[in-house]
C-alpha cells in the first residue's frame, strides 16, 4: 500500500474502507475550501489539503490525481448542494412563482453555504484565464441556468402572470448577471453588501417589472 493508503487505513478503525474514504473526503474538501479562501487557487496545493485534513501528503494526490480533479469533485459536490437547496424553494412551483422561489433560494444559499460559495466563486472565477475543465463545465451549468428562467418566463406568460412582451431568453440572460454579479461583488468585499436589503429590493423589482403593464 502507498503511505496515502495506510495513512488512510490507520485513522478510524472501528469503520469500513468506505466509511473511512467518505470521512477523509470531507475532511479534504473542508480544508480544501478553507485554503481556497484564504489563499487562492494557485497557493492552496494537495499536500496542503492532505496535511490540513490531517493525513499524509500524498493522499489527496492519491484521490483526485491533480487540484483540477480536486476541483471538478468541489464543483460536483457544490452543484448537487445548490440543486437539493433550490429543489426545497422549487417543489410545486411554476411560472412567477417558481421565479420569486429561486430569488429566495439564491439568497438563503448565502447564510446557509457561506464558506462553499465563496470558494466555489474564487475557483470559478480564476478558471476564466485557461482552458480547462472547470471552464467548459461551468459553461454548460450556465446554459441551464439560463434555460431554467428562460421556462419559468413562458411558464408565466402562459398562465397571464407575466406581460407577452417580456422577452424570455433576454431576461434570462439579465436576471443570471445580476445574480452571478452580486455574487461576484460578495466575493470581492462581504461586508460592502446588505443581502437582505438587496434581495427583498430585486424580488420586488422584478416582479413589478415582468407584471405591470406598460404605462400603469
């Protein structure tokens, strides 16, 4: 066995191979997001992350092969996260309701996964400069996004609670930026941003703008 794997096998006797790889998982990823915000991506390294959590230098290695493996696991594990926490708001909601539902959602998401968010973000963001794999997923996540709204918009305009005129993709496109920019701004400075103030103002702003008809 490799120093990795006796590292591993030494720590929690009392539990299964399985249980032990779960448990040394998270214990990674927690680190690993911790140094991601204190640091970055380009300092936060796998033998910080295996030290951190409290195992020998090579076991993150071992696991995700490179930090980009360890990122696409992050990413995974973020999306399955904000997937189970949107489904909550979600769950039997169309159209204008489903819209107001995902406002709500995106900003409980802060107070709930504060620390994940922002390292999901910084990693995210510092992807941008290269190719990678990061990059092309994140791509295809925000084609779903705006997808999502996109049918949430025509839900709504079939059932008369949004104007015809609204244009479904181009709202879309708007209502993504504003969330991402919001978030990237969090990021940036936390403290500079009142969320509450932010989110009741943009849930009501929407709603009167995508509703009231033209000239009332």
């Amino acid at each position: 066995m490799t120093d990795a794997v006796i590292a591993e096998s030494s720590a929690g006797n009392g539990n299964t191979q399985a249980q032990r790889t779960a448990l040394s998982d998270q214990r990674m990823f927690e680190v690993a997001i911790e140094l991601v915000n204190e640091r970055g991506t380009a300092k936060t390294t796998l033998k910080d992350i295996g030290e951190g959590a409290g195992y020998s230098r090579g076991l993150a290695s071992y696991r995700f092969g490179s930090k980009d493996g360890l990122w696409m696991e992050l990413f995974a594990r973020f999306d399955d996260i904000w997937k189970a926490h949107l489904s909550q708001y979600l769950t039997g909601k169309q159209g204008l309701a489903a819209l107001e539902a995902a406002i709500q959602a995106q900003r409980d998401i802060f107070t709930r996964e504060s620390g994940y968010l922002r390292a999901m973000y910084i990693l995210w963001y510092e992807s941008l400069g290269r190719e990678s794999d990061i990059r092309a997923s994140l791509a295809s996540h925000h084609v779903i996004y705006r997808r999502d709204v996109q049918q949430w918009i025509e839900q709504g305009q079939a059932a008369g609670e949004i104007r015809a005129d609204v244009d479904p993709a181009n709202f879309a496109t708007g209502y993504c930026s504003t969330m991402f920019g919001t978030i990237y701004q969090w990021v940036v400075a936390p403290d500079a941003i009142d969320l509450e103030a932010f989110f009741e103002h943009f849930a009501a702003t929407v709603t009167v703008a995508i509703t009231q008809q033209r000239g009332d």
